[in-house]
C-alpha cells in the first residue's frame, strides 16, 4: 500500500476507534454514577432506620399528661407549657424553664427584706439614695413529668431555685456573687380519671395567691403587696387538689386542702425545727375554694394554726402569751374583659406572723388589708399597669407585743405605675413605686417614712 493511501486511510481507523470507544467510556461513566446512586441511597435507607428508632424511643418514653396545679411566676411568674427536652429515669421527661432578670434601680430611702428588686417597704427612719442593678430575680425550674405509680395514678414534680439565698460572704466582691436558694421542691401524684392530685413537699401555702400576683418585672420574687396587702409563704406540707365537676364544661370548680410545717419566730432556733411553731405537731392547715373561666377566676381560703411559745424545752418566757392561735381568711379574684386585667385580694386575721403576714411581725396582732390592681394592654406588645395594696395591722395588738415579736410597724400603703413591653420571650419596662410606713418605736412616738424606687427592667423567658 502506497504511503499516500495508508495517510489518507489513518484519520479513518482513527474515527472508528474513537466510535468504538466511545460507549466504553460513557458506560465506565454510567457505572460510576450508578455505584456513587447506590452508595446514597444506602446511606439515607440507614439514617430513615435511625430516624425510625428515635421515633419509636420517643413514643416509648411518651410522658403523661402534666399533673394539674394552682397555677405556675410566679410568685410569680407566668406558667409556660413544660415541653420535655430530656429525659432522666425510663419514661420520665425532663423539661427546663426559668428567665434572666436584670433591674437598674434607683431609691431615695433604704427598704425592708433588701434594696432592688426585693424592696417591700421602707426602713422605719432611714435617709440616703442609693440605686445599682440587681438580677436575683433570674430563677430556673426543673419539671418532670411521666412518671407511673399504680393505677390511673402518675406522678411528676418541680425543684425550682432563684438567687435570693443572701451573697458569697461579706468580702469586697460578695455582692456580685448571690447565693442559689432552693423554692419549691415537691413531687405530684395524678390521676387524671378523677381530677385528683397530692402534691407532697416544699410548696407555696394555699393564702399565697400564687396565679392572682400582681404583675410586675422588678418585684416578682418579692411581688408588690407582699407582706403589705397580701400574706403566704413557701413551707414543707402535703395538698390535696380535687376538681369538683371533673370532665364537665362551664367554669372549673376545686377544692384545696393543705397541711403545712408549723413555723413561728421562735423560740428556738429558727433553723433546726426548734421554734414555737414545731412544739409537738402543730400544723398550719388551710383550705381553699377555686373557680375559673376562660376570663376570670375566683377564690376564697381560710388558715389555722397554733404555735406554743414556751418553745421545744417548755421552759422559754412567755412575757404577753402562752401560746398564739392564727387564723386568716382571704377572698381574691381576677377578670380579664377584652384588654383590660383587673386583680384584687382583701384578708383578715389574726396572728398571721409565719406566712408574712402582720408586716412579717410576730404576735397574736389581728390585721387587715388587700390589694387592687388595673392593666391595659392597647396593643398586644404595650401595657400599662397600677397597683395600690394596703395592710393595716391592729396598733394597740403591735404595741402589746412591741420587743416580742413586733418591731412597731402600725400601717403600710404601697402604689406602683409600671409600662411594659413584650416582644417574643423578652420583656422590657419601667416601674415607679412608692410606699408609705407608720411606725413607733416605744408606743407612744409616731414616725410616718415614705419611700420611692424607680425601676428599668428586662426579663428573657425559656
């Protein structure tokens, strides 16, 4: 074959093999894709299955329904639906709640239990300003929720702590370092057939309006009117909470009863379940009536107790009584009409010391008081509230007791203005409040103190 032929013939042998070739390659192609197709779809078949497996592990350890309770801020603060974000013993689920609170205050005069964000009333007699920023409010809770019991019975609880336990000693940088304190710890037994639940433990007594506070962003710990126009304090005991027209429609009825630790003021240590209030078994008892709709509800409560003041040995001087007999009675209520809130709380009764009543004095002082608050919200995020609660206890009763029990506190009126915002979990506002104190010091004299703070206030629910 001539050169010239086998040139012209090359580009031809070289076409026919590039032909040839070419479903070689685009099949190498097709084979890689497919095996790279099945090495996916392998893959996702795998993570479907886990997914498959946390569902069913998920539906395994469902909790119960949530025991039913009195409320939840909070002294106050606002309940949120407790969705579980981990668990803890098999099919118990474990949900974490709680909020950040700071305050920047200023005040024109030092107040009783503390300055910031835990200021009642104003300290008989004292001058200066001060002002500082205070976040003890911050609280975290823990619910749980899904536990069984026998029966139709489950069960559940709380353990929830915030920052008013004092400071980290009295050094240079102690106030920067609040100490936890434990609020309530107890444990629920439900059953949701009958609309019972015991709750046993650390809890909020039954005079405490513990879902009628008035509403505030700086006193949520130590809410306004506490201890100055509405009494109640956390104690060990046990309550039976029973829905009275369990399943029916129309308003929920039920019925409390509680039985708490007895306490008093001495004498004693008051640390070591020594006081008058622990002589023998002296329970605080108390029971209450509750009614709600979807915008109001209302409530009525009576409290009885008996302390021995002759203390656990029997032999402590006892310079006015032997013994004191507490009772109280409390009506409250709340009605919400389009964007308006009112509350309001009035009591009475007689040796109220231990569930802070008396302005926290102890005695066989009979009192009176009650608070009234108004809110408007005129947008959904805007709202404006005032507060006014008084507490009146009997001055000749404060007298006899004056140095045994009683520090001379005759009357207290407290008002407060507040504007709030809400955007989502946050809360932002300013409070103004302002509380006027009589007082003696030796029965005869009469000082009348007033007191102002003003507030801003942020708050980030979780």
């Amino acid at each position: 074959m001539s050169l010239h032929a086998r040139i012209h013939r090359r580009p031809l042998v070289l076409a026919l093999a590039c032909a040839l070739a070419l479903p070689l390659g685009v099949h190498a192609q097709d084979s890689a894709r497919e095996q790279q197709l099945e090495q996916r779809v392998s893959q996702l078949e795998h993570e479907l299955a886990e997914l498959k497996g946390m569902i069913q592990a998920q539906k395994a350890a469902a909790p119960a329904p949530a025991p039913a309770a009195p409320s939840t801020n909070v002294a106050a603060a606002p309940a949120e639906a407790a969705k579980p974000v981990f668990t803890s013993a098999p099919g118990v689920s474990v949900a974490l709640h709680g909020f950040v609170s700071a305050s920047a205050f200023a005040q024109n005069k030092s107040f009783t239990f503390g300055n910031g964000q835990n200021a009642e009333f104003p300290q008989p007699g004292s001058s200066g300003s001060l002002s500082g920023v205070d976040v003890r409010n911050t609280r975290f809770w823990l619910d749980f929720s899904g536990a069984k019991f026998a029966g139709d019975w489950n069960g559940g609880g709380r353990i929830e702590m915030d920052f008013f336990g004092g400071f980290n000693g009295t050094g240079a940088y102690s106030q920067q370092q609040p100490t936890p304190r434990l609020r309530q710890a107890y444990m629920d037994l439900t059953n949701p057939t009958t609309g019972s639940t015991v709750r046993i433990g650390q809890q909020w007594d039954l005079m405490f309006p513990l879902d009628n506070t008035p509403a505030s962003l700086s006193h949520i710990a130590f809410p306004l009117g506490f201890a100055a126009g509405f009494v109640g304090w956390r104690f060990p005991g046990v309550v039976w909470m029973q829905d009275l027209n369990h399943g029916s429609d129309g308003p929920k009825w039920r019925f409390d009863l509680g039985v708490f630790e007895g306490s008093w003021n001495g004498p004693g240590s008051n640390i070591n379940y020594q006081t008058a209030g622990s002589v023998g078994f002296r329970p605080q008892v108390e029971a209450r009536l509750r009614v709600q709709d979807k915008t109001w509800l209302a409530y009525a409560v009576a409290h009885y107790s008996r302390a021995d003041l002759r203390g656990v040995e029997g032999n402590a001087p006892t310079p006015v009584e032997s013994s004191v007999t507490s009772t109280g009675y409390e009506v409250g209520g709340q009605w919400k009409p389009g964007p308006w809130t009112f509350k309001a709380l009035a009591y009475t009764g007689t040796g109220l010391g231990q569930i802070f009543g008396a302005l926290a004095q102890f005695g066989d002082i009979s009192e009176r008081g009650g608070y009234v608050q108004a809110g408007y919200s005129f947008t959904p995020a805007w709202t404006v509230n005032a507060f006014y609660g008084i507490s009146r206890p009997d001055r000749n009763d404060v007298i006899a007791w004056l140095g045994n029990g009683a520090t001379g506190l005759l009357r207290n009126r407290q008002a407060a203005l507040s504007l709030q915002y809400t955007g989502g979990a946050y809360e932002l506002g300013v409070e103004w409040m302002y509380d006027k104190l009589d007082s003696t010091t030796n029965g005869s004299n009469r000082t009348t103190t007033s007191g102002n703070q003003l507030s801003l206030n942020a708050l980030y629910h979780f």
